[in-house]
C-alpha cells in the first residue's frame, strides 16, 4: 500500500465550504463551532486525476496522521467534478439492454448476479470506479439513470444491476430487506427502536454496517434533504492535530444499541470503537445515536464527559464547512460510499402533501469482493469480518432475504 503517515503539526484556516460547482454559493447550513481549532497546515492539496488511478489507500499507523487520497477536504473537491460520472447514451443504452434481458428471464431482482446484468463497456468503467471507491476517494456520484421513464421495478432492476458491480447485497434490517427505502413513514425519531431513515429528521454523521453504502434518488423533497458528507480520515488528522487526548478516547470501545435488531445469542447492545488501526488502514464505524440509545439499558455504563466531548469534536469537524462535501441528489442521482473512511449525513426536510411526490430514495448494502481487512471486533456488527456476501448488514437467523418495491 503506498501512502505516508505524517506526524501532527501546526494549523492553518482554510476557506469554507461551497456547493459542488458553484464557488460562490453560500453554506446550506451553519457548522456547528465547539471552540475548533485552525485547521493543519499539513493539510494536502486534494488530487484531482483521473477515477481509474486512484487506486492506492493510505496507510495507517496508531495515533499518526494519515495521508492519501482518502485524506480529502470538501472544498478542494467542491471546485472538480472528478468524483461525478454522468451516465453517456450509450451505458444507459446498455443498461436499458440488460433490464430488458434479466426481466424476459423472469428473474426476481434478489436472484440477479453480476453475471446476469452484462454490461460490456460500461461494467469496465464500473469495475475502475467501485475499485477507487474502496480504495481511493471513498465515494462517487452515477448521475443520469432515467429513472423518470422506468416504472419502480424497471429502476430497482437497473440499481440492483449496477450495484453488483460494487458489491454483493446485504440485509438492512431485522426483515430481510436487501434493497432499502428511505422515505419518512410518520415514524417518530425520538423512539430509540426507530431507524431515523423512516422519518424526516436529521441525521448526524454516521456510517453504516456495512462496506459500501449506495443511494439511487428517484424523487427529492419539497425542501431540504441534502446530503453532506465527510472524510473520516480528514476528521481523524484534524482532531489528532488539536485534540489528540480524544482521538485515544475514540479508539477505546463504546456501547452501541441494536435498536431491538438482536442477532440469536446475542445482547441488545455490543462493544465496538470508533476508530481502528488494523492492517494498515484506518477505519472508521460511528452511529452517534445509537451509541445514546444503549444508555436506556441499566446494565449499560452512563458516557463519560471524555467520551461525550470526543464525539461532540467529531460531529463537529465533520460538519465544518472546511471539511465536509454538500450534495443535493436530483432523480436518477447514485451514490456510492465507503463506509470505512466516509461519514454521511442529511439535513431534515419537508416533504411535499401528494403521497406520490413524497422524497423517496433507493438503498443497498454492499460486500466487495475487494474489501479491507476488518478487525475481528467488527464481526460482532458485521456478524463476520470474512470477505464475500456473508459480511455485513443486520442478519436474523430464518429471515429470507426480500426485496420490496415500496416501503413499509
């Protein structure tokens, strides 16, 4: 693996954040400030080359800075378009021929195989963009699947498609769910069994369990929504630059609710850090709300003042405007992230009154078949760290894997 390890430094400000694309557009939200620091002056600029070569991921050693393409700021990438792909004529046209040939086989879209959804030129492009997914930036936007002339099970079938070449698919929930649905179902956030998805709340930065986290927007809301995402290896630089006491106190475990998402044999709650140092890597897993909602249990230790700061730290920088990317996602918009080195996270919203304009997204789980050596503690989230379909997500034993074309 190429990439250094620096030691911490000085700090320097750095300008604030805008919307891809527009250089002067004003910040979609504040940046919460906790008396942050400058940022370093170790900060590098952000590489700009084409997807296919950045395919080197940094190295990690314990409580060192870490370089690399990971290593990016959000207004850096603001001024490119290097991590956006929009969909030419003719990989849509491929994708319209492999929906049209898996749906004449009959096949249930759980069923379809990389094998099954062929895509002779534009699979090729996929196969350099998922690598630099897991190995390089840690994220991508797939703009332009025509989703406004696909019926829903049409646009499941070419996400699904499209998807198997990032990964193998994994379970969401305690139902089974491999293709998800996020869309506000009345649910209320504050009920800690509630996944925040199903409502139109906020949601803090987060990773997923699982590797690769993909998101197909087929109607955006009335108002807000937007995504803004982070890189975990960025925060992690910056607050062992201005705070490094915390940084140790995120790689020592949490307690972490399941959410009444309980495995066989296991607690409604497990131990898992935040940060990890693991075979040259470092990687990051964070659900700030579930970490709070574990505190429900008695038998569950109360958060420490050092614990709750260094996530108050963390939230923080990934929400300063120097660090985190915005995005809005438009219909026909996929994202991919890697759950390892991006946090994630989205604004509320408002949705519009007509139940079929109602904001309404697309998600899958992935397993690459490329994926980072996991330490054996994420096998108590991930049920195994073992490369292949079996890694990640939320598995319950006899629960068959489904696929619904609407949310529930």
């Amino acid at each position: 693996m190429g990439g250094g390890v620096e030691s911490t430094s000085d700090q320097a400000t750095a300008k604030a954040s805008t919307s891809p694309g527009d250089s002067t557009a004003s910040p979609p939200f504040a940046a919460r400030t906790i008396g942050l620091a400058p940022l370093s002056n170790k900060r590098e600029e952000t590489l700009t080359p084409e997807i296919s070569s950045l395919s080197t991921p940094c190295l990690a050693e314990p409580f060192k800075r870490v370089s690399g393409p990971a290593a990016w700021y959000g207004p850096d990438l603001a001024r490119s378009t290097d991590w956006v792909h929009n969909l030419s004529n003719a990989e849509i046209a491929e994708i319209d021929t492999a929906v049209t040939a898996v749906r004449r086989r009959g096949l249930a879209i759980a069923d379809i195989a990389r094998e099954d959804f062929p895509l002779p030129s534009f699979g090729q492009t996929l196969t350099r963009i998922q690598h630099e997914v897991v190995n390089g930036r840690g994220f991508v936007l797939l703009r332009g699947l025509p989703v406004h002339r696909y019926t829903r099970e049409e646009a499941a079938t070419a996400y699904w498609g499209i998807g198997t070449y990032f990964g193998w698919a994994v379970p969401q929930n305690a139902k089974g769910h491999v293709l998800g649905h996020v869309k506000d179902l009345g649910n209320d956030p504050s009920n800690p069994e509630q996944r925040i998805y199903t409502t139109n709340a906020r949601q803090q930065y987060h990773t997923d369990s699982c590797d690769i986290v993909g998101l197909l927007c087929l109607k955006p809301a009335k108002s807000g929504g937007l995504s803004s995402i982070a890189s975990s290896v960025t925060v992690h630089n910056e607050m062992l630059d201005t705070r490094p006491e915390l940084v140790r106190v995120l790689a020592e475990p949490f307690l972490v609710d399941r959410k009444g998402e309980i495995p066989a044999g296991k607690k409604p709650f497990y131990r898992l850090a935040v940060f990890h140092y693991y075979s040259g890597y470092l990687t990051t897993i964070y659900a700030r709300s579930f970490i709070e909602a574990a505190q429900r249990f008695k038998d569950v230790p109360r958060l420490t003042p050092e614990q709750i700061q260094a996530m108050d730290t963390l939230d923080a920088l990934a929400d300063d405007l120097r660090l985190r990317l915005d995005m809005m996602l438009e219909p026909g918009d996929m994202q991919f992230l890697h759950n390892h080195q991006i946090l994630h996270s989205r604004t509320a919203f408002e949705d519009h009154s007509e139940p079929d304009r109602k904001r309404h997204l697309l998600r899958l789980w992935l397993s690459p078949a490329n994926g980072r050596p996991l330490p054996p503690s994420f096998a108590e989230r991930y049920g195994t760290v073992d490369v292949g379909p079996g890694r990640g997500g939320i598995r319950v034993p006899g629960v068959p894997r489904t696929v619904l074309l609407e949310a529930q």
